[in-house]
C-alpha cells in the first residue's frame, strides 16, 4: 500500500479519534460541579485565550517542524489535559486542564488538514480534497454522536467517565501519529527568521487581495459567531431548553449523526452553487436559529440546534476548501490558524462577559440579540458582494 494511501486512511482514524468526546452534553453538568456560568465563562476564556493566541506560532512550527511531529506532540498535550480534568479535585485544577488540552489543540488546528491537503498535493489529487474533507467530517461526527451518547450514561454513574474515556481515545491517536509519512511538497528548513516571516504570511495569505479579503472577512463574520455557538452558549441553551444529562447525551448523537450526513452533500453544494452564495446563505439560515430561541422550548429547542449543527458543518466544509485552494502549501497550516486566531478573537475577548450575560438574562435572550447581530452582518456581506459583481460586469 502506497504510503500517500495510508496517510489518508490514518489521517480519518485521527480525525475520528480526535473527536471521541464523551463529555458532550455532559460537560457544563461537570464543570457546575465546580462554579457557575460565569465560573464557566471564566473557563473558556482560558481556552480560547490559549486557542487564540497560540494559532499563529503553533501553525508556523507545523510548517516549519512538521505536520507529523506537531500532530504527536498534539495529541500527547490534549490526552494529558483531558485526563488531568477527569481526575480534578478543584476548580483550579480544572481551569489548568483546560489549558493544557486547549495549548495541544492549537497544535493540532489547521495541522490535519494542511497534511491531508499537500499529501493529496503531492500525487496531484488536491481536486479530491473537498470529498476526503467531507469524510473526514463524517467520521467526526459518527463518533461524537456515538461518544456522546453513551457519555450521557456515563456521566450518571462515575460524572469523571468521560473525560477518562477521551482521554484514552486521544493516546490511541497519538500512537497512529508516528505511522503517518511527512509530505515534501514545499518543506522550508526551520530557522528563527523563517519563524518570523512564516507568521507575516500566515496574515499576508487571508488579505492579499481584494476578492480574498472580502472572501475572508465573510468567513470570519460568520465563524465568529459559530465560535461562541459551539463553545459554550449550544450546552447551555440545551440545559435552558429542558434537556437532562441522558437525554441531552442521545440528542447529541442524533445531532451529529444528522450532521454527518449533510457532510456529504456539501462537495454537492459547492458544485451546484458559487461558494460565496453557498457561504453567506449557510450564515443566514444560523442566524435564524439563533433568532428563534426565546420562543422555544424542547422541541424547537431542539429543531434549532440540529439545524445549526448542519449549517456549520457545510459552511466548515466550504471554508476550509477556500481557504485552502487559494493558500500554497508552504503556508499553509500558518495561514488556517491565522485565520482561526482571528476568527476566535471575539470570543476571547468577551467569554467571561458572555457567561456573566447569561447568568444575568438567560442564554435564550442572549441567542436572540447573537441572531439579530448576524443577520445584519450577512445583509452588509450580500450588499458588498453584490456590489463589487455589478462593478465587474
């Protein structure tokens, strides 16, 4: 077997392994074992301040070190954390572990797929990348449905459970790392003044031009939002809605097993439609399932998060084909947590503000105010698109 092959095929075992979280739908339960909403704002902000000012370096020494040696250091990082949260005593404990798997998850950002990428690269197969990435998405999210599913029976008999099981889903993918093969293609030897001038690239790749930068501030408008979404304000709004821990754990598996489905109609809506349509529709449809969740109870509760998990899951899918096609392979791992960096900035800024919000106006309002704000965002993208058409015509 070619080893171009077995990259692939180790990169879908990784990615699968990568989201074995048990703790889905559990894991606000846990952390109020320890603090609050804000106590959970608080938390976050460790996280994504960690994410978010970590992406650049991290991406850079991808490209500079490896994307093999920096998917096994990854993974040793995000295992260790994962399993000091199992074993946490405190809330101090607690915060540090976040940081911990947070640090190694910066690592891992942008790396995977910047390996599967030039790997297709180097047998001059990247036209495949949008179905291997559709894939890829797809065993991501069988596993957390299933993960998360049994998580949710898990956390009723020992609440730490889960954290142990990810934790040992994240040492298995670390063993695989050491039988993926590095691509070549564009290897540049690492150095402190490459360093440096990788990180200017990773900025200079989002904004070298016009059409990129409008392309890239449309990605960032929405990705902002779906950042607060997914890291904390989804849970909570389920616990809002009504949902207990076991019933909150096999809702999750219907979400992402719905989700992994639409995964692969999304190579299908990139042919059928201009990705920037595609891109800023997906961002109207989100805004929509913000909107309507003062009105909601169970159900509709329900209804909104599973269609917002599907509309991310077409839009992650699109952006990173974008982001991709235009970047060359020298930069980019740099350029994909570049623009993760920026796109997590405002929740970096304002996580334990948000926690607070919520504690003080329930996160249904909250989601409503969040639904308003991205659908006038998305008004202001289509006009500036529509704008700039109707000049090049």
């Amino acid at each position: 077997m070619r080893s171009e092959i077995r990259n692939i095929k180790i990169a879908y075992l990784i990615a699968a392994l990568r989201t074995a979280w048990f703790f889905l739908g559990v894991w606000v339960f846990y952390y109020l074992l320890f603090t609050n909403y804000a106590g959970i704002g608080l938390i976050e902000s460790i996280l994504i301040i960690t994410m978010t000012t970590m992406e650049i370096p991290t991406g850079a020494l991808a490209d500079l070190l490896g994307k093999k040696k920096t998917l096994t250091i990854a993974f040793l990082l995000q295992s260790a954390g994962i399993f000091s949260m199992a074993l946490a005593p405190n809330f101090t404990v607690l915060a540090f572990s976040v940081f911990i798997a947070s640090l190694g998850g910066t690592l891992y950002s942008g790396t995977m797929e910047a390996l599967v990428f030039d790997t297709l690269k180097e047998e001059g197969k990247e036209a495949f990348y949008d179905r291997v990435l559709a894939n890829i998405k797809t065993y991501q999210l069988i596993m957390m449905a299933a993960c998360g599913a049994l998580g949710g029976f898990m956390y009723g008999y020992n609440p730490r459970l889960p954290f142990f099981a990810c934790a040992t889903a994240y040492f298995l993918a670390l063993l695989l790392t050491f039988f993926l093969k590095e691509p070549t293609i564009d290897t540049i030897k690492f150095s402190l003044k490459n360093f440096v001038i990788q990180n200017k690239q990773g900025l200079i790749q989002l904004f070298k031009t016009i059409d990129i930068k409008r392309q890239t501030l449309m990605l960032l408008s929405i990705g902002g939002f779906l950042v607060i979404a997914d890291e904390m304000l989804n849970d909570i709004l389920a616990v809002e809605f009504g949902f207990n821990e076991k019933q909150l754990g096999i809702f999750v598996a219907v979400i992402f097993l719905i989700s992994a489905g639409i995964s692969q109609i999304a190579p299908k809506i990139r042919r059928h439609f201009k990705e920037t349509d595609a891109i800023l529709l997906m961002g109207g449809l989100i805004a929509i399932t913000f909107a309507v969740s003062p009105l909601a109870g169970l159900f509709l509760g329900g209804l909104s998060l599973i269609f917002r998990a599907s509309f991310k899951t077409v839009y992650e899918n699109l952006a990173s084909v974008i982001i991709n096609n235009r970047t060359p392979s020298r930069y980019r791992a740099t350029t994909i947590s570049t623009f993760n960096m920026i796109k997590n900035l405002p929740y970096m800024i304002s996580a334990y503000f948000l926690g607070t919000l919520m504690d003080l106006f329930t996160a249904k309002r909250f989601a409503f105010v969040l639904g308003i704000l991205l659908f006038f965002l998305i008004l202001v993208q289509l006009l500036k698109f529509r704008s700039a058409r109707a000049a090049s015509d």
